[in-house]
C-alpha cells in the first residue's frame, strides 16, 4: 500500500474598485492511500477548500467595508 498526497489550491481576485483589487488564496494538502480512488478525494479536498475560500473572501470584504481594508495598509508606500 502506497500513500499518495494531494494538493488543491483555489484563488479568487476581488475587485475593491477604483482600479484596485486584491487576491485571496487557499490551499489544502492530504495523503491518499491507493485504496481511496483518486476523484473521489480529489471532489472531497475541492469542496472544503471551496469553503474555506469563500470565508476568506467574505471575511476579507467585511474588514474592507470596516474601513481596514487590505489597501489602506499599502497607501503611502
């Protein structure tokens, strides 16, 4: 038996306007064995870090409409 590992990052870039945006990626690492076919770990790891990029994305836009948005700290740089 062989323990294989798997790697699914997902990205999303949010436009915050006035020609400025920022990125918001996530990734998730997990070791298979070769009993696990490798589409259904695979639709497993994708859905949760589907999940967890939404919450980050969400979490990222509700510190920005705060007025501590990401590009208020590079203003002035």
């Amino acid at each position: 038996m062989e323990n294989r590992r798997l790697k699914v990052n997902v990205g999303r870039t949010i436009n915050i306007g006035n020609f400025e945006s920022f990125r918001v990626d996530v990734g998730l690492e997990a070791d298979i064995d070769d009993r696990t076919p490798f589409n259904e770990a695979y639709a497993e790891l994708f859905s949760e870090v589907s999940k967890q990029l939404m919450v980050a994305s969400e979490t990222a836009k509700g510190k920005r409409e705060e007025g501590r948005g990401l590009e208020s700290r590079y203003r002035g740089r």
